[in-house]
C-alpha cells in the first residue's frame, strides 16, 4: 500500500521540526552545563583565595604575636639590667670610701 506523498512530507516536516526542538533542547542544556562549570570554577578559586587568605592572615598574626613577645622579652632583660645596675650601685654606695694607696699605707700592710 502506497502512502500518499503530502503524508510523508508532513511526516518529515514534523519529524524535522521535533529534530529542530531537540538540537535547541540540547543546545542549551549545553549552555547550562557550560555556565554552572565556570560558575563552579570561580566558586572554588573564590573559596581557595579565601582559604589562602586566612592562611596568610593566620601567619601574619602569629608573626605579630612572636614580634611582640620579642620586643616584651628584650623590655624585660633591660629593665633587669637597670635593676642589676642600680642593686650595684647601690651595693657599691653602701662601702666605705677607698683610700688613696701610698707607699706609707702599702709599708704598713
């Protein structure tokens, strides 16, 4: 049995256009693929320069603390250098007054 030409035209007609919605379909599933990739891309190197961040935020603090401590360390060896100076001072104030050495005092000994 013949099928009568204007059919099979309309049914290749119909068969195209369903082709058609599917390529454009297709297309842009594609197009979302494609944009939620680079969507993801800069989220992650968001998130590993954030990461990063923190990092050089943490080294910097400990860096400051380490400073600090150094700069408390020093303060307190000159503070008891000045306190050992002073105890000596006054350790050599607290003596009684050296006597000019003669050849007399020196004879006598």
């Amino acid at each position: 049995r013949k099928v009568p030409p204007e059919v099979v035209s309309s049914v290749l007609k119909l068969k195209e256009y369903r082709d058609a919605i599917d390529q454009r379909r297709m297309k842009s599933l594609e197009n979302r693929a494609r944009q939620q990739a680079v969507k993801d891309a800069a989220r992650t190197q968001m998130l590993l320069r954030q990461k990063e961040e923190k990092i050089r935020r943490e080294h910097d603090a400990e860096k400051q603390k380490r400073r600090e401590r150094a700069q408390e360390n020093d303060a307190e060896a000159e503070n008891q250098a000045k306190e050992l100076e002073r105890e000596q001072d006054a350790a050599m104030a607290r003596l009684p007054p050296l006597r000019a050495s003669t050849t007399a005092s020196f004879s006598r000994r």
